[in-house]
C-alpha cells in the first residue's frame, strides 16, 4: 500500500518529527511504501524524499503573508507540482501533516478531492480553527469569526490584519471543500475541531508515539558525568528552542523558581541561550547546555533530570513530555491544551495557566520527596511504555489507512465460478505482463478478484497489507 506524506519540512520541528517517525515505520513494514514530500528546506539525499515546492513561490508566499496577513496563496505552479506528484505515483492514502507554511495554496484541498484518494489530515496545532494563528492562546475570536487580532507578532508574523477575511475560507477545509479524515494527536484539540465543522468532518485522536527504545532510562550518574552536572545535586529541567517565544512560557520557568522552597538543586536548559542576568532569579543557579543534537543525548539529558519542567502557554500534545516520561523523569508544568491527557497525577505536577507561584511549590513537592518521585519514575516509563509506544502510533495509521482503502474500493457483482477460476486469473495475469501493467497493480487485482470468494459475493472489501 502506498502512502504519500506531506508536511511543510522534513527535518525541523515537531511536525516533522511526528511525521518523519510514521514514513520510516512504514517503510520498514512488508509492503508498505511511503514518500515524503515536502515544500521547504534542503533537498535531500535520503530515498523516499521529495521536495516538490519551488522556493522563489515560497518566498513570494512569506513576503504576501507577512505584509497583507494572507495566507493560502502565492504558491499555485507548487500546489499544481504536488498534484502531478500525486496522479503519477499514485498513492493509495494522501496523508497531510501541516498544509501551512508558505508552501501550498488553500487550493490544494478542492484539487485532491476531484482526484477523489482518501485523505487523512493530521493536526498538529490549530491553524485550520483560525483567521491566522496556529495557537490562540487567551484569544476566543475563532470560536465565531476572527479579527482585531490581539496577537500580530505570533507565527505567522503579520503587519496587516487579514484574520476577519482568512478565518471564512480556512473553515471551509474543515469538511467543505474536501473530506479528510481528521486526526488529532489530543482529545482536547478533537473536541475543538468537532466543534468548528459541526459535524462535517470525521475526526479521530491517535496520540503522538515515541520511540521507547531510544528514550529509556538511563545512568543518572553516569549521565550527569557525561553532561559536566554535579552527581549531588537534584535537577531541573527546561527545554525550548526560543525560550523567549511568548508561547513558550519561559518567562513563567524562571519567575518559578524563585519559588522553590528546597535544599541543594539547580536548574538546567537546553535550546538557545539566554542572558541570564535578565531571567534568573537572585540566588538560583542556572546552567545552560545549549542546543543538544540526536536523540540518544537528549535521553541522557532527560535523565539527568529529577523534573522535567514545561511551561507552555498553549499546546497540543507536545513529544518532549513523552520523551521526559519515556526517561522516567516526572513532569511538572501548565495544565493546556493535551498536556493534561498526557500527564496524569501518577506522573507528575500540573497548575493553573500562568500561576509560576503554584508551578514553584509543585517543583518543591516533588524535589523534597524522593519516595513519592521515584514512584512517578517508574510510573512515567509504564505509562510511556504502555500508550505511547512507536509500535501502537503506527499500527493505530494503518487500521485508518486500511479502512480508508476499503472505502474507497467500488462494490463488484461477479459470478466468480464463471469469470475468475484459477485458471482465469492465471490468464489475466499473463496478459497484463504482456500489457506492461505493474505488479502492484497486479496485487491489487489479486486481493480484490482472488480465487477465494464465494460466487455472487459483493467485493471491495478485501484486505491487502
């Protein structure tokens, strides 16, 4: 079975990374083929990769959105470009991860449905609910119709508000100009989509996987020694790219510890660095491990950890708690967006949006309390084992791809004792060799029209892989 993958970039980012985990799983799988294709970055080497975008569109499509605050238009030869790709190579299942990005025009959904292949739709943030934004943070705007944007500067940094005009024609993807089958890797973002399309979309929540095999619990010692952190100390963890992103909440980390009510700990960071003197409270000590490449040394990292901390202002259903559990390491942070669904009160510590008072008790409970964080250690890792292992994340994609196909599939009729014997299908196939029709059309036929049926029974609902 064939599955296209499309998302803004490859390599960078969450989306990318979700995206990038399911198109390698499936290609390890017996037949199952995957193609990446994606609109921005370098182009690459690695099989299975294709970047179909041409960039002076993309640029054409950042300057349009950053000055008129338009999204969805100004890369029409690269939308047309994704479509050919799609009509030659013939995919089974389009599944679309981020569409935006400066990289396709909104047109891309009417094009796919007149092609009339199952599309999946993965959200990984809230782009399609709004006139602009992917996060709406305190913004209730969207619920009824955007504009006066309280938040220009957020991504997609804009100078001109556009989001009354944008906000009619980004719903319309929500069931009207295509029918994708929604995913969301978040039952709090489920509901919100539910209640945008009011009903005329399907939506389905297939939690984020990780790969246990890599983020497991390792040395704490030994990962201490390896990171230059003292072996005596208790730990706390924050990570993020841009810590200064409002979205972000890095202010709230550092605010909180002032908070912190307990003896003989630090804190450390990983992504870009800060001025320290600017964000860290008199008297707590902050060390900055910068940005930390691969996901064997981020594991170590993790582990080193007593407390991962995340202070996300709005969120979906970020990888880097699963990647925290997955080391055993406890979670401590804001109650948004999934994070709830991830982090129960077995694994860790959640608060009220914004209270980085409440944030630093919690992180006292749990430093002071060796018994009562070794207990959420080990329940991390089960949970992490157990909900969001790499296995369950893609098998979950291939019971919807599967289903999908068999949809799609048109209900035949036949008297297959008179017109498909063994000897018939035997036949037809020599002639399709001497047709030049491939083997995988071939093994379409097969599992479609096998000497298997009984006479008269209606097909389309075979299997295949």
């Amino acid at each position: 079975m064939r599955i296209l993958m499309v998302n803004t970039v490859y390599k960078r980012g969450g989306a990318a990374r979700i995206a990038r985990t399911l198109h390698r799983g499936l290609n390890h799988l017996a037949g199952w083929e995957s193609l990446f294709a994606y609109g921005r970055g370098p182009k690459l080497e690695e099989p299975g990769t294709l970047r179909f975008a041409l960039q002076p569109e993309v640029y054409l499509h950042a300057v349009l959105t950053r000055l008129t605050g338009i999204q969805g238009y100004g890369t029409w030869l690269s939308t047309r470009r994704l479509i050919r790709l799609i009509r030659e190579w013939k995919p089974n299942v389009v599944h679309f991860h981020n569409i935006h990005g400066y990289y396709l025009d909104l047109s891309i959904a009417k094009a796919v449905d007149k092609l009339g292949i199952p599309v999946v739709w993965t959200l990984h943030d809230a782009w399609p609910l709004t006139g602009r934004c992917a996060y709406f943070l305190d913004c209730e705007r969207w619920r009824k119709g955007c504009g006066k944007c309280p938040y220009p500067r957020e991504s997609p940094k804009t100078y001109f508000d556009s989001s009354a005009w944008m906000w009619p024609r980004k719903r319309r993807l929500l069931g009207e100009l295509w029918k994708p089958v929604i995913v969301t890797p978040s039952r709090w973002l489920a509901n919100l989509v539910a209640e945008a399309c009011d009903g005329q979309c399907r939506v389905k929540v297939i939690s984020n996987g990780i790969d246990t095999a890599v983020f497991h619990p390792v040395d704490r010692l030994q990962a201490r020694k390896e990171l230059g952190l003292p072996e005596d100390r208790k730990i706390v963890l924050f990570a993020a790219n841009k810590p200064y992103v409002r979205r972000k909440g890095g202010v709230y980390f550092f605010e909180a510890l002032k908070y912190v009510q307990a003896d003989n700990w630090m804190a450390i960071t990983v992504g870009e660095e800060v001025d320290l003197a600017q964000w860290v409270p008199q008297g707590v000590e902050v060390q900055q491990l910068g940005y930390v490449k691969g996901a064997e040394a981020m594991a170590k990292v993790y582990s080193a950890a007593d407390l991962y901390c995340i202070t996300s202002l709005a969120d979906n259903f970020p990888t880097t708690v699963l990647e925290s559990m997955a080391c055993g390491t406890p979670v401590v942070g804001f109650a948004v967006g999934g994070i709830p669904e991830q982090v129960t009160e077995e694994c860790g510590r959640l608060v009220a949006l914004g209270n980085a008072k409440a944030l630093g008790r919690a992180i006292t409970d749990l430093l002071i309390d060796d018994a009562k964080r070794k207990k959420m250690a080990e329940n991390c890792r089960e949970r992490a084992e157990r909900e969001y292992n790499l296995q369950l994340f893609i098998k979950r994609h291939l019971v919807l791809y599967r289903e999908l196909v068999r949809r799609t599939r048109k209900p035949v009729t036949l008297n297959l004792q008179e017109s498909f014997s063994s000897e018939k299908v035997k036949q037809k196939e020599e002639s399709d060799d001497k047709k030049g029709i491939s083997s995988w059309s071939r093994w379409v036929y097969r599992s479609s029209y096998g000497e298997t049926f009984e006479k008269g029974r209606v097909l389309g609902e075979g299997g295949g892989p």
